[in-house]
C-alpha cells in the first residue's frame, strides 16, 4: 500500500509498504478515508524527531521511520479476536492516545496522560496510508451517513472541547482566545456552545481572523494593531476576562494568558511550546488565578464533538482549506503549510 513515511527532519517520502497485517487481539483494521495534517505533524517535518522515538516505544515497540497521521476517519475492515465494540462496516473516527490501562491515570480515566502515552502517527504507524491498524477502544463510531470529511476534524476539535470542559461553566462570561487556528477556531466555537456570553479572539493573520468571525467571535485582536491586555481591560470593565486559553504554544503568548484574565480568573494552556517562557509566579500568588494544563481528550470528547457538529453548534467546513492527495502530501501538504500557514488552517488528505 501507498504511505507517507516520516526519516528525519525535511525527510517525509512516499512508499510502497506492506498493508497492515490481520488486527491482534482488541484491535481493528481501517480503510482510511480522510486524515487531517496536524501542527504536531507539521512540527516533526520541520524540527523532529520531537514526539517520535528514535528508539523503540516503552508501549508499542515502535520507532523511526514510521507512518505519520493521526487525525482521520475510515472504514472498519477486520476486526481482531475479542472486539465487540465496533464492527466491520462502521464508519469511525479513532482516538490517537494508545495508552496502558494500567497506570494511575488510566485507572482514573484521564489515558490522554498515560505514563506510556502513545500517539497514533506518532509513536505508532499512523493513517498517512491506505490502511491503519489501531486499538478498538480507541474507535468512535459515527451516525450513518456522517460526513467522513467532517470526521477527520473530530481528533483536533476534541482538544478544544475538552480545554473549554476543563474550564468548567462560562454561562455569561468571557473568554479570550489567543491563536486562530484550528486549535483555537474549535476552542472558540465550544466555548460559544458553552454559553460564553463574550469571546475574543487573538490572531494576526487576515484571512485566520475572518475565520474567526465567521465561527462567531465577537471581538477579534491583532497584536500588530493595539495593546491586547489593554484592550482586553478595556472589554471587561477593567477586570480582565474570566477565562482564557492559549492555543498557539508561542513563549510570549503563554504568560499573556495569564495576564489577561481577572483574579480568581482561570487559564487554559492548550498549546504545544517549544521553547520555555519566563514567568514571575507572583502573578498567580497574588491573584488566586489558577492554570490548568491540558493535553488531548478521551474518547468522551469526541462524543460530545460529534453531537456538537451534528447540531450545527461546531461547524468543520470552515475549517478545511485544502483536499488533497496522498501522492501531493510534501508539496501541497506540509510544504504549503510551511509557505502559506496564515492562509491554511487544515489541510485533508485521501490515500485514494
């Protein structure tokens, strides 16, 4: 089968590799469809190995080269000995957090943070391919007739659901969003959802903060343009907001997060970083401003995901700025990405 398989850094070919062999116990073969190009994705072509092993994996035994993707939809082919969850036939949009089951956070529920975490695409074969085989449990399975384009932006609108479900209610308060990308666009529309009375979008790209508009900000910030914490004082009668996530990763945009919110406030750390910030905790000490760290979702989040599409409340098709073939993934994939990221906010692929 056809596959984009990640080397090294700027290292990212297409090959012919062998199909994913009949599913083990508790896991299940899928014909992708459609698989989104993640910014974790993006990361690794430009700067990795960051999350991929270059030695093998304490829980799957995997490492480098392997199949990037992990945002996507498919068709359930074969399913391994003891699954009964999910059947041949089903359309389904899979978790990416292959976790243990056996440590504390497993036990508790919170997998997203396994102590052997492991991403799907990342430190597993990924679904950059025809074929993927992942763990059943991992496998939301769809309404008939669910759009599997749609789909493929479950995983990264799950991220932003589970920030604004961390952030607990929002009924008539306000919000402040820094980054406009999918991460931050989905995040938007589930706080909307949520009952945020205001949300304000931080972003300086044109076409990111159209975007913007159109999943229902209700003031959008350009850094580039005024004072955002000023601005921001100026919106919530000089309190600052009740809650803010910060959806970039950026070393300058991480403590603005916390600044930005009133005391008592809440901040939400959602994007990956890079690099570390510097930060007096005074500010938390002083203010009773609490922070809270989130990363990826569980399978209940992509529940709540796809009710919220279904609804209309979130909405993919904005999001999607580019369909393209596996064949066209590096040049009107990621290096398109690279070029043009203020005018790109997901890129789908289709292995067919």
């Amino acid at each position: 089968m056809k596959a984009a398989k990640w080397y090294a850094k700027k290292d990212l070919r297409i090959e012919n590799v062998p199909e994913p062999s009949a599913p083990k116990a508790g896991e299940v073969k899928i014909k992708v469809a459609w698989c989104g190009i993640c910014g974790s994705d993006l990361h690794e072509y430009l700067a990795g190995p960051i999350f991929i092993p270059t030695e093998p994996h304490p829980l799957t035994g995997a490492k480098a080269p392997l199949i990037l993707g992990h945002e996507f939809t498919g068709t359930v082919v074969e399913i391994g000995p003891g699954v009964n969850t999910v059947k041949v036939g089903d359309l389904v949009a899979p978790d990416a957090c292959q976790h243990c089951g056996e440590c504390y956070s497993c036990r508790i529920g919170r997998y997203n943070v396994c102590e052997k975490l492991a991403f799907t695409g990342l430190m597993a074969d990924g679904a950059f391919a025809e074929y993927v085989n992942v763990p059943a449990q991992l496998c939301y399975v769809l309404p008939p007739n669910f759009d599997p384009q749609a789909g493929s932006l479950i995983e990264p609108l799950a991220t932003g659901f589970k920030a604004v479900r961390l952030a607990g209610s929002m009924m008539g308060e306000t919000a402040v969003i820094f980054g406009g990308g999918t991460i931050g666009l989905g995040t938007l529309m589930c706080a909307k959802a949520s009952g945020a009375a205001q949300v304000i979008v931080v972003e300086m790209s044109a076409a990111r903060k159209k975007l913007a508009k159109e999943c229902g900000a209700d003031v959008i910030l350009d850094p580039k343009e005024c004072d955002v914490i000023a601005e921001i004082k100026k919106l919530t009668n000089g309190s600052g907001a009740d809650v803010s996530f910060e959806c970039i990763g950026n070393k300058h945009t991480g403590p603005l997060a916390i600044e930005a919110i009133r005391n008592c406030g809440r901040a939400v750390i959602v994007g990956i970083f890079e690099e570390p910030s510097s930060f007096n905790f005074f500010s938390l000490s002083a203010t009773d401003k609490v922070v809270i760290g989130t990363l990826a979702y569980t399978i209940d989040d992509f529940a709540g995901v796809a009710k919220l599409l279904a609804s209309g409340q979130l909405k993919a098709e904005p999001l999607i700025t580019g369909r393209i073939k596996l064949d066209d993934i590096v040049e009107k994939g990621f290096e398109e990405l690279v070029n043009n990221k203020d005018a790109n906010i997901k890129i789908i692929v289709s292995p067919n």
